[in-house]
C-alpha cells in the first residue's frame, strides 16, 4: 500500500496547498478515517509551519517529544483526527483537532489544563465480566463499574489518569451538541427535542434546525467543555 497520494486527490477537510507539491504523506491505518484526519507531518509542515520539509518533521518527531493525546508518537503518517490532543513538551504548547464550519479540520491551540482530557461519544457498549465495556469513538473501549451510561452520550476522559471518567455528558434536552456530519458540521446547538433518530436543535443564531442524532456530539450544557472552535 502506498504510503503518499497525489496532492490533488487529497481529503478536501485537509487545509492544504494543492500546486505546487506533487504527493504528500497518507495517514498510516488506524483510528480514524482518512478524510477524518491529518498525518503528523502534513499538521507539523503544511498547518502549524513547524517543519518546512517531511524530512524536518520526521526529525522533531524521532525527538519523541510530539505527544497524541499524551502518547508519545514518531510515526510521521500517525493520524491525528477530531478532538485529538496534539502536544509539544519541548515548547509547551497544545492543540486539538476540530471541524471548521465547512468540515475543514482546523488545528487550534489550548491551554495546559484542556489538554489533559478528551470528550468521547459512546457509540456502543457490552457486559464484560461484570463490568460495563464503552465502546467509544476513534475505536477505544474503555470498562465502567456502573451501567448508567448510553449510546449517544459522551464521555470525558482524563488523558494524564489513565483515561479515567472524568465527566459523563448526556445526549438530552438542552445538552450542548456539536456537529460531527452533514450540512451544518462544525456548528454547535442546544437539543430542543430527540425524536427516534433525529434531532431537533436550536442554533447559535437562534435557528431551529433538525439533523441526525448520528451526527450529535455532546460537548457540554451551557458551554463546550472544550475548545471548539475552528
């Protein structure tokens, strides 16, 4: 398998120059879809501007000093998707993985603190030997001692702890969702009302629009829990 693509036929969520460069790096398998995420070395050169060539940031990378949600990681096509924390402990900086309102992914900064935890949607769960089995967004699983958890909620899990619960954020009325797909992707609303499969929200412009419930992400109640914005 190839591990490069032509410049051209990149994701259209990738902020890319799209002349000038021939082929760029293709994200290794993994977590997230291709059109969901960016190889480490495409956010180092072409995003953050860290890196002017894949060979300068195939250097800071063999640094191990590049961490992915607190996972030190040298693989330069490693995929860094939605809401993944990417941190840089020789300058101290961090940032996470969003969808701009055209479903763009955007690299923002954060501070410290928000760079320790990480919302997760359950999208599955099981019994597992007495305990209660998450399965959660870009593949993890995770066990719960207590079944009080449902499929569309959201989990916030502490990246320093052992990705222990931190926070539990239900999808229901008046829950604070982002938009992960469709035509209204990156937009953020407060549930008005759930109905089988859809859901009807209430716009930052005051609109009422319906989506998939596929497509909610719980991110908070009066606020986002974290950053956003892209």
């Amino acid at each position: 398998m190839s591990k490069h693509l032509k410049t051209y036929f990149a994701p259209k969520s990738w902020k890319v120059r799209r002349k000038g460069m021939k082929y760029i790096a293709k994200p290794s398998p993994g977590t997230h879809k291709i059109e969901h995420s960016m190889p480490l070395s495409v956010i180092l050169r072409d995003v953050l501007k860290y890196a002017t060539t894949k060979r300068e940031a195939r250097h800071i990378l063999n640094k191990k000093n590049v961490l992915v949600d607190n996972i030190a990681r040298t693989d330069y096509r490693f995929p860094v998707g939605l809401f993944d924390v990417l941190s840089f402990r020789e300058i101290d900086e961090n940032f996470r993985a969003v969808l701009d309102k055209k479903g763009r992914i955007s690299i923002v900064k954060i501070g410290k603190d928000e760079s320790k935890i990480k919302p997760y949607k359950i999208i599955g769960k099981r019994k597992v030997k007495g305990k209660i089995q998450l399965n959660l967004s870009g593949g993890k699983n995770i066990l719960a001692d207590e079944d009080k958890y449902k499929v569309g909620d959201a989990v916030l899990l502490d990246l320093e702890k052992n990705n222990k619960i931190q926070e539990a954020i239900q999808l229901k009325k008046d829950a604070l969702i982002y938009l992960t797909g469709g035509k209204h992707i990156g937009q953020t609303g407060k549930v008005q009302e759930i109905i089988g499969k859809r859901i009807l929200y209430k716009a930052e412009d005051g609109e009422d629009v319906e989506t998939l419930k596929e497509y909610a992400f719980p991110v908070g109640k009066d606020k986002p829990l974290i950053n956003v914005s892209g």
